[in-house]
C-alpha cells in the first residue's frame, strides 16, 4: 500500500474515532482538576426536568409538552399518554415532575406545567396536579389527574414560573413560585407568587403553616421574598434548600426556614437589570440572608443534594445546574462558627460547553445530567473514561 494512503487511512481512523468519542461521551473539566465524564444516554427537545422510578426506568419532561418514559439505559420508550395539553410561550410549558417516595405502591407522581388563561391567553400561571402513573409493556399513561395547586394571580409575561417540586421527609409536598418578573408579587402575601409554598398532597393547607389563619394563598405560604428559584432538595438531615436566580447576577442558595422573608424586591445580592442598584441583605439585616451567591450570575437550574455512595467524596454535597456559566456547579456545606446553621461555598465547577437544566440522582447512586436546549443530551456521569 502506498505509504502515503496508509498515513491518510491511519489519520482518517484516528479522527473517526475522536468523533465516536466525543459523540459517546462529554468531558467535563473541572476546577478541582478533577474530570468527570458524561456517558449520553439519548437526546431531547428542550428538556426542563427528570424523575427515576425504582424499577431502574425515568420520566423525562419536555417544556413543548412530552412526557417521555426512558428504559434503564436511558433510552426513549415511549411518551406517556394524557398529559396536561400545554401552549409553550417563553420560560413556560411542561415543568417538572418528581415521583412519590411510595410509588412502589401507589404509583403516584406530581407534575407541573403552565396554564394559559381560555378567556385571554396573554395571561398564564403554574399548575401542579397529581396523577397516577400506569405502566404496561407497551405503554405509560398518566390517569386519576387532580389539580393540587394554582399559582394566583395569573398574570401577564412568560417568565419566572418556578414551579419546582419536592415531597418532604415528613410527606408535605413544597413548591417554588416565581415572581413572574412582577417584582412586588414577592411580598404581596394576598399572592403566592414570589413564595415557596408547603401544602399537602392533596392540595390541602396544613394547619401549621406560619400564616394558615390569614386566608386563602396566604395560607399556603411557607417563605416569601424569593425571586425565581428554580432548584430545590432536602438533605439528609430533612432541611430544605433553594436556589433562585438573581436579577443581573447575585444568584442564591438559601436555607428555607418556616416564615422566613428573603428579601426580594428590597434587598439582592445583585441589582435590576436596568441597573438600578437593589440594598444588599447587609445593608437590611431584616431579611434572611443567602448562604451561598454568585457574582457573577451563574443562573441556577436543577438541583440535588447528593446522597449517594457512588462518588464518596461528594456524599452531603450539593450539585447545581448552570445555564449562563454552562457547568455543572458542586457545593460543599459545611459548619462555622460565624453563622448559627449551616454554611455554604462553591467547591467546584465542571465544564463543557452545555447549558445545564437538570439533574437527578438514582437510587443507586448514579448521577444524571440534562442538557437544555433543543438538542439536550441525557448525561450519565462517571469518574472513568
């Protein structure tokens, strides 16, 4: 063979295969010098959020309105049938979507979209509703549905929904609403918008809910003074967590307390996107302050605190999706003795070109990363090439 061809040939094999690779996997550097790989599993159309089953098997949500069930490997297996009809405009659509921590038993799970008003649909809100999942061989159908919960006032705009969810170790079902890029609805407590709510499954208000005697909305409000908190999870210790996206930068993590007000309009880390400067949390020391905050935005999507066994060093840690800065974002907590509860900082920050939305951890451990966008990949990551 002519020796020039056979260097052609080996060049043209050696390029083939750096493709495969970078088709089979991402490399996430990170600033810890550690390196993470992402194994992807299938691809998706603007996918907003995930949920595994512990039969090994997932739901995938996309905000244009598909709910997906994957197999073990990740792949698609066929959407799930009567899902809430959502009109996509905006930030808004199909949200998310966590499962029963009994779904063994019960298959219940609960999934968030986006309404639009029927009488004028410049208007639009969050719904939550709580419905059955049924599973054959070759089909997955949502049945029982029951609206639990209405984000009030709808209003204008297609921004700030929120509408992140998370069952409690005590069985309340919290949820996150935005302020809908209304600013003020954060502090108004005749609406639940701007607020992290706490309700029971079946749409019920529990009666120790710290404002449960001011009256319908208000009573469903756990915290108020949020902006758009977009990442929520228990640790193990059962203390919940939030992050939201700040205005021009000052993205947040906060420790959710009962009645807490975390300041939004008044106060930021960050000032408006006019730039008009907003009072730090410093300068009013009457709102409860952020554990951790970026400056500059990271803009935080999806948000698990891992309790795992898999990656070992990173068991308690908190991992944050990053759209703006396009990185996975690891936290660590920890104690000190300036502050009365936990502390938080940046550990680390894994990078690869992708925007993140989402993340979910299975029971056995494993790590999955959801890239945004309209070609989002299903990420399995391993410390292993």
């Amino acid at each position: 063979m002519n020796k020039l061809i056979r260097f052609s040939l080996v060049g043209l094999l050696a390029a083939t295969s750096a493709l495969s690779m970078a088709q089979d996997k991402a490399v996430m550097q990170g600033t810890d010098n550690t390196i993470i790989y992402g194994e992807v599993l299938e691809t998706f159309t603007m996918p907003w959020a995930m949920a595994l089953l512990p039969s090994g098997q997932g739901l995938v949500t996309e905000r244009t309105g598909a709910l997906w069930l994957i197999d073990e490997s990740g792949k698609k297996q066929f959407q799930v049938s009567n899902v809430p009809s959502v009109d996509a405009k905006g930030q808004g659509g199909l949200g998310d979507i966590i499962v029963h921590p009994d779904f063994a038993d019960n298959g219940v799970v609960f999934l968030s979209y986006v309404e639009r008003d029927p009488k004028d649909d410049e208007f639009s809100g969050a719904l939550v509703e709580r419905a059955t999942l049924t599973l054959t061989a070759n089909s997955a159908t949502l049945n029982e549905r029951e609206v639990v919960w209405t984000q009030s006032p709808k209003t204008t705009g297609n921004g700030h929904y929120g509408h992140r969810l998370a069952v409690s170790p005590d069985g309340y079902l919290f949820i996150t609403s935005g302020e809908r890029q209304k600013f003020t609805p954060a502090q108004n407590m005749a609406m639940n918008l701007g607020k992290v709510v706490r309700i029971n499954q079946d749409g019920s208000v529990p009666k120790d809910n710290p404002f449960y005697d001011n009256g319908e909305v208000t009573n469903q409000i756990w915290t108020l003074g949020h902006r758009n908190p977009l990442g929520i999870d228990f640790d193990a210790n059962g203390k919940l967590w939030v992050h939201e996206m700040g205005p021009r930068h000052g993205d947040e993590l906060n420790l959710i307390e009962r009645g807490r007000n975390y300041g939004y309009p008044v106060v930021s880390q960050g000032d408006h996107y006019s730039g008009v400067t907003i009072p730090n949390h410093e300068e009013i020391p009457i709102y409860y302050s952020p554990i951790a905050d970026w400056v500059p935005a990271i803009s935080p999507a999806g948000f698990i605190i891992y309790k795992g066994e898999k990656f070992a060093d990173w068991t308690g840690n908190g991992f944050i999706g990053s759209l703006s800065a396009q990185a996975l974002v690891r936290v660590n907590f920890f104690t000190n003795d300036s502050r009365p509860t936990l502390d938080a900082k940046e550990a680390a920050r894994y990078k690869w070109g992708s925007r993140v939305r989402e993340i979910e951890q299975s029971a056995g451990g494993d790590i999955y990363v959801l890239e945004d966008g309209s070609s989002g990949r299903l990420l399995k990551l391993s410390l292993q090439p």
